[in-house]
C-alpha cells in the first residue's frame, strides 16, 4: 500500500514558520508511531522575485496529480495566479482531491470557485475584504474550518491545530495527543474556537469592568454610546469609569472609543470597496465632514488620502473599488 501524499503549494510570502509547523507535526507524527507514513511534497506556486529568500521546494509544473490532500500556503493575498495552475487546481479538484488552505491561501482557492458554499477559515484581519470579495464563501473567525473536502486554517499556530485535527482523523487521537506531548502543545484546540486573542490580553489588563466597557464599545460603532450609558450599562459611575481608563489605557473613554472607531473606519477603508461616506456612518459619524476632519486629526491625512496612498503603495490593491465620489 502506498504513503499518502500530502502536498503544499507555497507562495513567495508564505512564512518559514507556517512551513515548519506543517512539516514538524507530520514528521513528528511518523517518527513517534514508525506506521504512519506520508509522502510530503513542497510545491512552488511561483518563482520568487529575484534576490528573494526562496522557500523549499520544486515547481509545481511537474504536475499536482496523485495527492490525496493539497494545502495552499500564503501569508499575504496573491495578487494574481497563473491560468496554467488554475486548470490544475480545478483538475485536482475534479479528481477528489481534499483541498485545504493556511491563512492568505483561502484567496486562490475562492477565486476559483472551489470554496464556494463551503465554510472556510479566514483570518481575522482580512475578513471584511474577504467577505465582500467572495459572497458565495462562509467565511468564518473560527481557528480552522474541515467542511468536507476543504480544510482551511487562518494561520499562525493556528496550522498546528488543523494538522493535529487531520492526523486523529487519520490515525486516531492516540496519535495526535502522542504529537501534542512531543511538541509540548498545551492542548488541542477545537477548530471552532474563534481566533482573536482574549480581550484583556489585548488590552494589557484583566479589569472587569473595563473589559466590559470595551465590549460594548466595540459591539457599538455604528451608534455610539455615550460615557454616561456605558457607565450605566457596567455599574459604575462615570468618574469611575473614567478613572478606570486613565488608569489603565491613559486616556479617557470618548477618547478610546473615538480611536476604536477610526481604527475600524481605516480597516474597512483598506480591505472594502465601500464609498467614504457609507465608512464614515457606519462606524457612528453623523455627516462626511465629521468623519474626514475627526480622521484627519488622528492619522494625519483625509479618508481619500489615505486610501489613494495605502493601495498605491500595496501589490494586493483591490481592482473592484469604484471610483469616489465628491
């Protein structure tokens, strides 16, 4: 009986990490239990730009037929994809090969159509251009999605996860706990556990009740609270809220929340085709001027501006954005 062949199809920005955490939980797999055995391939999606660092691995022109599982690997969206390697893709496709994805590798396979009407895995910062990019996908925060013949992981450690789900499914969880230990894995995440890191590790603190004034905060960005109603909704006055932010966050909380919002306001800016003025009441500012001068006054350059400027400098500038508007 012949080994398993597992592929990964690399792009140029694919990170070494993301590499080597899917080589090391196979190769541990096998080392730990001599009976399991694959045969794994690094594929090169592309060639490197000239002086670049290049990643292991042959091209993939040679063929992609035979693999019983193809993984794509990206840690930034490609900007484009050869025809050749498309009807390969699909070919495979066809053929019944399982398909996955590690983080940006979920774009190539939905431009293709191939995680149309599945659930896919995306990352937490590419989720508003994602879901406007490719409706017919159920993108989801979740660590990694396994629907059917796709499998998809939204990076990071996050492929460590997914491969151990995909060797207890193969061998059993014997093994994948056994591959756990080895590589000293606190435990096994469930696909379903959502990506973002706990609140109060983002915020350096572990308050309650600023935890829960944040909450609310960002569960509320196109109609605002105000201070007295967040303070009201978490119990404390609002000098004690207020003590509470300068304390921990050094600012008060209509400042937070105002950097919340055009922080969020930027995000959709660069990773949607949404006009300025949809952005702007969309994340609670009543009129265009508002939202331009509030803006301008904390990134230093207008909503315009700064869109024109961010996508001119990015290889991965969305093609789809219609013109603005006055």
């Amino acid at each position: 009986m012949t080994a398993p062949r597992i592929g990964f199809l690399l792009w140029p920005s694919t990170k070494p990490l993301t590499l080597a955490l899917a080589e090391e939980a196979l190769s541990v797999a096998q080392r730990v239990h001599p009976e399991v055995v694959y045969e794994v391939a690094f594929l090169q999606a592309e060639e490197p730009a000239e002086g670049a660092w290049r990643l292991p691995g042959s091209s993939w022109t040679a063929g992609l037929e035979g693999y019983r599982k193809l993984f794509l690997l990206a840690d930034e969206p490609p900007a484009a994809m050869a025809p050749a390697l498309a009807t390969a893709l699909k070919q495979v496709a066809r053929n019944g090969c399982c398909l996955g994805a590690v983080a940006a590798g979920v774009y190539p396979l939905a431009q293709l159509g191939l995680l149309d009407g599945y659930r896919a895995s995306v990352h937490w910062r590419w989720q508003d251009d994602f879901a406007e990019r490719f409706p017919k996908v159920i993108a989801t925060s979740h660590l990694f999605d396994w629907d059917r013949d796709r499998l998809t992981a939204c990076g990071g450690m996050a492929v460590m996860d997914m491969l151990l789900a995909l060797l207890a499914r193969d061998h059993g969880a014997e093994l994948a706990g056994a591959v756990s230990e080895e590589l000293v894995v606190e435990r096994i995440r469930e696909g379903g556990e959502r990506q973002r890191i706990p609140l109060q590790n983002r915020l350096g603190s572990s308050h309650p009740k600023l935890t829960q004034a944040v909450l609310l905060m960002e569960a509320n960005i196109e109609e605002p609270l105000t201070t007295d109603e967040i303070a009201q909704h978490v119990c404390v006055s609002r000098r004690q809220l207020e003590r509470i932010f300068k304390q921990y966050l050094n600012r008060v909380p209509s400042q937070y929340y105002l950097e919340l919002r055009l922080n969020k306001a930027r995000q959709l800016l660069m990773q949607t085709s949404k006009s300025i003025i949809q952005i702007g009441l969309s994340c609670g500012f009543s009129s265009g001027p508002h939202f331009s001068s509030a803006y301008r006054n904390f990134f230093g350059a207008t909503p315009r501006e700064d869109r024109n400027q961010r996508r001119s400098n990015s290889p991965f500038e969305l093609t789809s954005a219609p013109a603005e508007r006055g």
